[in-house]
C-alpha cells in the first residue's frame, strides 16, 4: 500500500496532522501522489490545523504506520519489525525518515519533550534555572537544537553552561526523572502552544515549496475557488525574495531583463552582501556602475516600500519558473536538473 492511499483510508484531520510532523519532502511526495481532489481537501485542512497534542500526533504516526504495514505485527513486534515491514512497501529513504520520526515521537528519551519545543522560548526559560540543570538538558538534546537554545542565553550563563556540560559525569536515573518531571511541569504550557501551531498557511507553503509546479498549481487552483485570501498567504511564504540566493546565475540573468534599475536599488536596501553580489556578478560592469549609484543615493525608505519592491522581483521570478526559463534549486523532489 502507498503512503497516499493509506492517507486516504484515515479522516482528513488524521492526514494533516501526518503530514505537518513528518519531513516536508516526505510529505510533499505523498501529496503529490494523491488525486486533484483529496490533494484539496487535505491542503485546506492543514490550513485550518489547530490544537493538536502531543498524544494525538503520537497516535496518528502510530496509525499510519499499521495502515502502511497493513497490519499485523507478529510477536517479534517493536521498531525491527516496523523498520523491515516499511522497508518492503516504501522506497528506503521514505522508510528511514518515517520510522526514525516514530522513534523520536515515542521513545523514552530523557527530555524528548522538549525537542518539538522553540529554541527561542526555551532560552527564556532557562535563563533563570541553575547552570548545572541547564547543562544537564542540554547534553541530552540534539546538538544543533542545544546550539540554538545556549546561543539565546546571557554570555556569562553561556560560559557557566558549557563548562559544566564539559565536567559532566554520569547522572542517575533518578535524578534524571526528578529534573524532567519538575521541567516538563513547568513548561507543560509551552508546549502546548508549540503544538498550536502546527499546521496553518506556513504548514501548507513549506510542503508546497518541495513539490513539483505542476502539484503546486492543481493544489492551488483549487484552493483559491474555496478561499483566495488564503492562497494569497500561502504564495506570498512559499517563495521569498532572500530564496533568489537559489537560482542559478543564468536565472538571474533571465530575470534582470525584466527589472528595472530602481526597482533592484530599493530591494536591495535590506539585503545581505550574498544576495547582493548574487545580482552583481550576473551584470555588465556598466550596470553594476548604474545600480550602486541608485543605491548610494536612494536614501532613508519605508520598509513596506522595500518589501513591495522584493515582491514585484519574487512575481518575476515566479513568472520565469512557470515558463520554464528558471530553476530554482530543491523546488520538487522528483525534479532532475542536467
């Protein structure tokens, strides 16, 4: 059974929240294998996500994963078995990504609950807790995620944290149970509004951005029949003007004869030397002269102008890949560029 039709066989709430808590290529594929219709329904559910719990994105990975085995673990059961029946109905990559997303969503890893939480939030909360139990945490998280969360500490706890993480010896089981019992109380709140905010536009334009175009547009269309204030959300996060740093340098030259001077000059007020030399080096020394001067004399502007700017140059883009003139590196899994 493919992941698409076992998707259909559960309700659509079940379906949206599968796909806002696997990778977003994975499920970017998996909608792609769905007929125009249940693409629809499920992109509009996912939209409108709101409320899950921990317990019910367990349960729905959990479900998934009997509907796609097709039932039937035998008594060897546990994660081997699912791990070799996902392997005979899904492509290896698949099967690896869905099995280690069970893992992390229902082994008993000290701190696991913190893993779906914001790094940014989690900082805040940390600041005031002692160094040791600070420490503590994050040598149980994974690393990037305890980057992220020590980088948003003050330097001082920064250095106290990372000193003691260094001199840590083995913990006991214990001790481990009473720090994690006594934080996820704590921040049983936060939380919770983490996984609030699962799904919505931002849930449906990540998966969109990884499916081919021509996906994207049948998903789209039929969308903007039900609700075209929503599609206007979802088009205007699925492709950002600092995205333009993925179009190869012939793209950019494609769409520099479609954009005005001035109009560059004002996008550019806010960008990042990448971005900008991605523009530079793709223009004639005559028009690098032209474009710096108009920045060097554009003077103080208002940040939504600015942002007007970069939209109009991200509606080119988007114009020049509907035609097929530009590509723009990971948007579709399936699509191979020689």
């Amino acid at each position: 059974m493919s992941p698409a039709k076992a998707i259909e066989r559960s309700g659509l709430r079940k379906s949206a929240v599968l796909l806002v808590s696997i990778d977003p290529d994975l499920a970017a594929r998996i909608l792609g294998e769905m007929d125009r219709d249940m693409m629809r329904e499920v992109s509009v559910e996912i939209a409108k996500l709101e409320g899950v719990t921990r317990e019910e994105r367990d349960q729905v990975l959990e479900d998934f994963l009997r509907n796609t085995m097709q039932l039937d673990v035998t008594a060897q059961g546990g994660l081997p078995a699912a791990r070799d029946l996902l392997g005979r109905v899904l492509e290896p990559a698949e099967a690896k990504k869905i099995v280690e997303t069970i893992e992390a969503a229902t082994r008993s890893t000290p701190f696991g609950f913190l893993r779906k939480a914001d790094p940014q939030n989690l900082s805040t909360f940390l600041s005031d807790e002692h160094p040791q139990t600070v420490a503590l945490i994050l040598s149980y998280l994974p690393a990037h995620q305890a980057a992220e969360i020590l980088q948003g500490l003050p330097q001082a706890r920064q250095i106290e944290v990372v000193r003691r993480v260094s001199q840590m010896e083995v913990t006991s089981p214990e001790v481990l149970a009473q720090v994690e019992g006594a934080l996820e109380k704590r921040l049983s709140s936060l939380f919770a509004e983490d996984l609030r905010r699962a799904g919505g536009v931002k849930a449906v334009s990540s998966i969109l951005n990884l499916t081919d175009r021509a996906t994207e547009r049948s998903i789209l269309d039929a969308l903007e029949e039900e609700d075209p204030q929503m599609v206007d959300k979802i088009r205007r996060l699925m492709f950002v003007f600092e995205d333009i740093k993925r179009i190869d340098d012939h793209g950019i030259q494609i769409i520099l004869k479609d954009v005005e001077t001035g109009q560059l000059a004002l996008s550019l007020k806010v960008a990042d030397d990448e971005l900008k030399d991605k523009f530079f080096r793709n223009m004639s020394k005559r028009a690098q002269d032209l474009l710096r001067e108009e920045m060097e004399y554009l003077g103080p502007q208002r940040l939504s102008d600015v942002e007007a700017a970069q939209q109009s140059i991200v509606d080119v883009v988007r114009k020049y890949e509907d035609l097929g003139d530009i590509v723009i590196e990971g948007r579709g899994s399936s699509q191979i560029v020689v």
